[in-house]
C-alpha cells in the first residue's frame, strides 16, 4: 500500500492558490469515505457521474479541489509532483516526449480585470475556432505548441498572425484600442496589408537540454555565466557601478532608501 502525508499534499494545494484538498476513498458497491459535508453535499447522481469521470475503482482514493480552472490546476499539478516524488514514481532513466498545443488564446488577468495573451498577442487563433464563433477569440485555441522532455518544457513556440483584422480583433480582446495599436504597431499592421507570409517558427532551450542530460538540478549548474539568486553574475561581479556621467546623461538620480526609526541611515541605493 502507498503512504504518503495528507498533510503535505494540503500545503502543496494551498501554495498554489487553492483554498484546500478534499479526499474521498472508493469502497465496495460505490460507497465512498470521505468528509461529511462531502458525503452530505452530493446526491448520487452527483456521486456516481464524479466517479465515471475520474474513472475510479474500489480502493481509489481522489484528490479533489474546487475553484476557478486556472488555480485548481495548478494545484492539482503540485500534488501530483509531489505524489510522484515522494513515492518514487519517476522513471529517471526514461526518456518521454510530448507535444502540448490547443493552447487558449487568452487568460484572465484578476488584478488588472481584463484579457491578457497567454501565450504573445501576435500568436494566430484556431481557423476553426475563430469561424465558428464569428470572429470571436475571447474563448479560441492559440496555434501554438510546446515540446515537453521528461515533464520539463525545451521548446515552445507558435504559428504567427498575418492578417490585418485578426491582429485587431486579438489587440481588441487584450483591451488595446485601436489608436494604441496604431500608435505601438503601425509598422506591423501595415505590412500585414502589404502581404505578410503565412510564418511561425519554434525555438528551443539548449541549456535545459544540458541540464536534462547532464542530470544537474539546476539550470545555473550548464550555463556559461549563471547569476546567483541576487541576479549578480560571480565572475564579472555585474551588476557593477554606474559612473556619475552615464547617469546624468539619462536623467537619472540615485537616492538612499530611509531607513526604519532606529535603524540608522539606510544604504540601499535606487
């Protein structure tokens, strides 16, 4: 029988937004164990179409949390990390490849209340997706896609827009107006009506390649100059002064940061 700490798993779900794991063990005859208002809060239809969906046995224990996708996978993903870690379940010595694509076009910025690229604006929408919707985006699969090695992203890229008024449906959904657009790519929306090729491409991270292959735990342990968690580089010492000239040439003026009541004079240099 696999153990692991419920505990841990809770921690993983709620770092990663969502406000708590339920579980629910599958038992003879499609009963379950669980919490009581779980038990309490679904009737058996609910019940039963719960557990077709996940596909669950007798003996199966679900992980379950609740809240909008976004978050609920994310969370769900760290317990699945962490399940897989703790119980030993990677292969480290296999070699998996995957495509992801049929990526949204779009995700919803809280903070800012508003639709924002997922991936970049200028990636194309699904044809079929963009004509059965008559022009809407705002719920479009993106051309794009991703190359996975060994549950690590080494490649990612996209097939690019090239006409002019799917650039400004896409710069419409973000909420650019479009006198913004114009003003911030005018050049690029010209030469759309000028007949821009179908184009697209991908590129690929060679230093997570390294890493994969070389079975170093960080990226820093491949690359040439790695910076430390400070961004300072420990062989040139950059980020280094700036001369007094440089910075009046730009208008820019360093102050000292006040310090807290009883601390002294602060040092931290803007």
């Amino acid at each position: 029988m696999l153990r692991f700490c419920r505990r841990c798993c809770c921690c993983c779900c709620c770092v990663a937004g969502a406000a708590g794991l339920a579980f629910m063990r599958v038992q003879a005859g499609g009963a379950v164990d669980a919490a009581k208002a779980i038990k309490e809060g679904l009737d058996e239809q609910q019940l039963a179409a719960l557990l077709a969906a996940a596909q669950a046995e007798e003996g199966d224990l679900l992980l379950l949390a609740a809240g909008p996708a976004p978050v609920v996978n994310k969370a769900l993903d760290r317990v699945r990390q962490y399940l897989a870690k703790d119980l030993n379940l990677i292969h480290t010595t296999a070699h998996h490849l995957l495509w992801v694509t049929d990526w949204p076009m779009f995700e919803y910025n809280e903070e800012e209340q508003r639709l924002e690229a997922l991936h970049h604006p200028f990636t194309a929408p699904n044809p079929q997706d963009y004509q059965a919707a008559g022009g809407d985006l705002r719920n479009a699969r993106a051309l794009a896609y991703d190359m996975v090695y060994n549950g690590v992203e080494i490649g990612g890229g996209s097939l690019r827009i090239y006409r002019r008024d799917i650039q400004q449906k896409v710069f419409d959904a973000i909420g650019l107006t479009a006198e913004e657009a114009e003003a911030k790519f005018g050049y690029l929306l010209d030469c759309f009506e000028l007949g821009a090729p179908p184009h697209g491409g991908i590129a690929f991270g060679l230093d997570r390649l390294a890493m994969l292959f070389a079975g170093a735990p960080s990226i820093r342990d491949v690359i040439a100059f790695p910076k430390t968690t400070q961004a300072q580089c420990a062989l040139t010492g950059a980020p280094a002064a700036v001369a007094d000239a440089q910075l009046s040439e730009l208008h820019v003026a360093v102050v000292r940061e006040r310090a807290a009541a009883g601390d002294g004079e602060g040092a931290a240099a803007h």
